[in-house]
C-alpha cells in the first residue's frame, strides 16, 4: 500500500520555484472578484451512481422504519473514528477504539490515544455544526487536533505539500490565499443547485486540494463531507463511509491523484459515490 503524508514547507516555496507541473487553477490566481466555480464535469456514471444511491436511501428509510437504533449508531461512529484514523497511519485496532471510547485504559502510543479521543470529541460535534460556516470548521478542526500540533484551530501559515515516500505528489497553494479560498469554497456550495451527493464530493476534493491546515485535512475532509450530507439526509450522520475508504485506500489516492492530473473532480465524486453504495448497503 502507498503511504502518503503531508510536509510543511516554506512559505516562500512554491510549486513553480520547485519546477513541478501542476494543473492551471484559478484558485492560483490572485482576483479582486471572482464567480468560483470548481472545475468538475457530470458524467453517465456519476449521474447513474446518485440514482442508485438515492433509490437505495429510500429502502433503508423504509427499512429502518425512518430511525437508527443508538447501538447501530455507536456501532457505525467507532468504526468511522477507527477507519478514519487508521489512513492517517493510526495503528490502534478497532478493538483499542472500542476500549477508549468505553473510558477504559489500554496500552498503546499516547499520541494515537489522544486522536481517539480528540476525533471522538469533534464527531459528536456534528449535530451541532454548521457546514456552512468557515468559523464553525475552525472549532472542529480544533477539537479534532487539540494537543497534537500548535496551529489547532486556525488554517496553516505555511507552505505544505503532500509526499508519497520523497516523491512531492500534491503541493498546495500558497497559506496566504488560503482563507479566500474556503469562504469561496462554503460560499459556492452553499448557493449551488448541484445534487448535494455530487456537491459534498467536489466539496471534499476542493478541501484536500486546498490542504487548508497544517495538519488533519484527511480526517477533517471526510468529517466535513459527512456533516455536509448528513444536513440533507440524517443516515449520512451514522454511514461508516470511511470504513469503505480505508479498505480501497490505493484507489482513493489514486482518484485524488486523477482528478489532479485532470484539474477536474468527476473521477474523485466517482470514487466517493461508489464507497456510498457499498456503505448503504451496512443498513439493508
């Protein structure tokens, strides 16, 4: 398996000063005024995906009989902190996740105990956020990296990029445009009219390419995603979409690294639609 992680990096170095062809963006480029419009372009399998999902949320409305029972959902939330975690290299088992959450000690790295902990905090949260609002992401991102890095809570001041091994696969944009680009990012999907499952998904990829922290995109960009959908229909609250994720980790890398290429998001709401089946498919 491919392992990525993310590196700071100067402010004053930049993916053109390091000579790494990138895709032409409009987020690189400094506008008075601008109608943000990430790039992304429907396709047959993208559209014949969000049918089947929503065909597919009508049965498990019906099955459920328009309720999920609290064990179901505690069941579903320690899998989606254990899955969510263990992409970002988390090596406590699902058992240990258990353990914590149930208040019980166990032995294992502090650190990875603390994000436990801190991603519990933040998940129970959701009810709570406005996935509109940029200063209620910044109190997640709090909650979620508390006592893990020292820029908890405010978007980074640096330069960051994303490594496979030695090798730069992603390098964000620079910090100083980087709260610009989520307010138009919250402003965009809050007046789009695009189908919310499709929407959410070119939301998270507009996310990782912005790597707007130091550190925790990953886990903040799948929380984030689920509280966005979860706000247009509750089941996404308690769907453990990242346990899907975490098991088809290389082709979710690798639908981030295509839309990349393209500098269209259409292969990563792909990916992330299909993970939607097959999560659904917990409830029926």
């Amino acid at each position: 398996m491919k392992r990525y992680y993310q590196k700071s990096m100067p402010q004053s170095l930049t993916a053109h000063s390091l000579n790494i062809l990138i895709p032409e963006r409009a987020q690189y480029e400094e506008q008075k005024v601008s109608k943000y419009q990430p790039p992304f372009h429907m396709t047959d399998k993208i559209i014949n995906l969000t049918a089947a999902i929503s065909e597919q949320l009508g049965q498990i409305k019906i099955l459920s009989k328009g309720s999920i029972t609290p064990h179901l959902r505690k069941e579903n939330r320690i899998r989606t902190i254990h899955s969510s975690l263990a992409i970002e290299h988390n090596s406590l088992s699902l058992e240990q996740v258990t353990a914590i959450l149930e208040g019980k000690r166990i032995l294992g790295n502090p650190v990875e105990i603390r994000e436990v902990k801190n991603a519990y905090t933040a998940y129970e949260m959701m009810l709570t956020l406005d996935p509109y609002s940029v200063a209620d992401l910044l109190k997640a991102h709090k909650a979620m990296m508390n006592e893990l890095i020292s820029e908890s809570g405010r978007f980074r001041s640096d330069g960051v990029g994303v490594f496979n091994g030695k090798d730069l696969v992603h390098m964000a944009p620079p910090a100083n445009m980087v709260p610009g680009q989520m307010r138009d990012l919250f402003t965009w999907y809050k007046t789009s009219e695009i189908h919310p499952l499709i929407r959410s998904a070119i939301f998270h990829y507009e996310f990782e390419f912005i790597h707007p922290f130091a550190d925790g995109n990953g886990r903040m960009g799948r929380l984030w995603h689920s509280l966005l959908l979860g706000r247009w229909n509750e089941i996404f609250y308690w769907l453990p979409v990242e346990d899907l994720i975490r098991s088809r980790q290389n082709e979710y890398y690798e639908a981030l690294g295509k839309s990349d290429s393209d500098a269209d998001s259409s292969a990563f709401a792909a990916f992330l639609s299909s993970c939607f089946i097959l999560a659904g498919a917990t409830y029926e």
